[in-house]
C-alpha cells in the first residue's frame, strides 16, 4: 500500500522537507536522556577531560612522593584551566606548569595548566608523560637535585 501523497488547502502538493539531524543538540551540551544516563546517581556515565586530567596529576604526584616524601618540603599541587598572563605578554609561549615558592608557614604550590598541556599533547600518554615531566622538574628545583635524579623514569 502506497501513501497518498499530502495536498496542502489551495490543491498543490506538498514536499516534505527533509530534516537534518546535527550529530550534537545545537546547544552543544550532547545528547541526554536515558539513553546516557549514569551509571551511579551523581556520577556522569564517562569522566570528563578535567576529571581524567586531575586523575593523571594525582597519579603521578603519588609517584614522586613515595619517593621524595621524606626530604620533600610542604607543597600544594592544584590544576588550573589556563594561567592568567598579563595584558602586556609578550611571549610566543604559554606556560604549562608555574613553581610559587612558599615563604615562612605558606606551602610551596605547584599550578599545572590544563589546557596548554593538552594542546601540546598528541594523546593521553603523551599528556601523562608530559604532566610527569613538569612536576618533575619543578620538584627537582625544590630538592636542589638535578631533574634525572628526582624522575622515576630513570630508575
């Protein structure tokens, strides 16, 4: 059986439009519904790029301080989005990780620049390794060692 083609009031045929549907809802927040829901309430299904982010400098601070633990001085560590240059930066390089040395009873902290290291990286391993590399060099700094020393890597 084959559909009657539609006639609009005036007598002419009507041709549907097609329509296209976007690969993301045009508010560009993907796809919801039950279709995505999470696995546990609270939870998103899958971690976002900050939250795997964070889990690859969490990893690799653990690493340098099962080592380092005993001669190294308090230091935070926090991940930031994207550093904060002033208006007159000057530079053609965005930095991807900042060493503030702490004074008196303020902790040393160690900032990582989400973005910039993703940017400068081709994959997640690379990005590990790159998150690896920073805070190695920033702890060697503070130990006073030379940067093949403090890395794991190498041991």
């Amino acid at each position: 059986m084959v559909a009657p083609t539609p006639v609009s009031a005036t007598g002419d045929e009507v041709v549907p439009m097609l329509v296209r549907r976007r690969g993301r809802e045009r508010r560009g927040r993907g796809m919801r519904g039950p279709g995505v829901m999470p696995v546990a309430p609270g939870r998103p299904a899958r971690p976002t790029d900050g939250a795997r982010f964070d889990a690859d400098v969490v990893a690799a601070v653990k690493l340098l301080e099962h080592r380092w633990h005993d001669q190294l001085p308090l230091v935070e560590y926090a991940v930031e989005e994207v550093p904060s240059l002033p208006a007159a930066w000057d530079d053609d390089e965005v930095p991807l990780s900042v060493l503030v040395h702490g004074h008196g009873a303020r902790p040393h902290r160690v900032v990582v620049y989400r973005r910039p290291v993703e940017r400068r990286s081709s994959g997640r391993q690379q990005q590990r390794a790159l998150v690896l590399t920073l805070l190695v060099a920033h702890l060697a700094d503070l130990l006073g060692k030379d940067v093949d020393e403090v890395d794991p890597r190498n041991h």
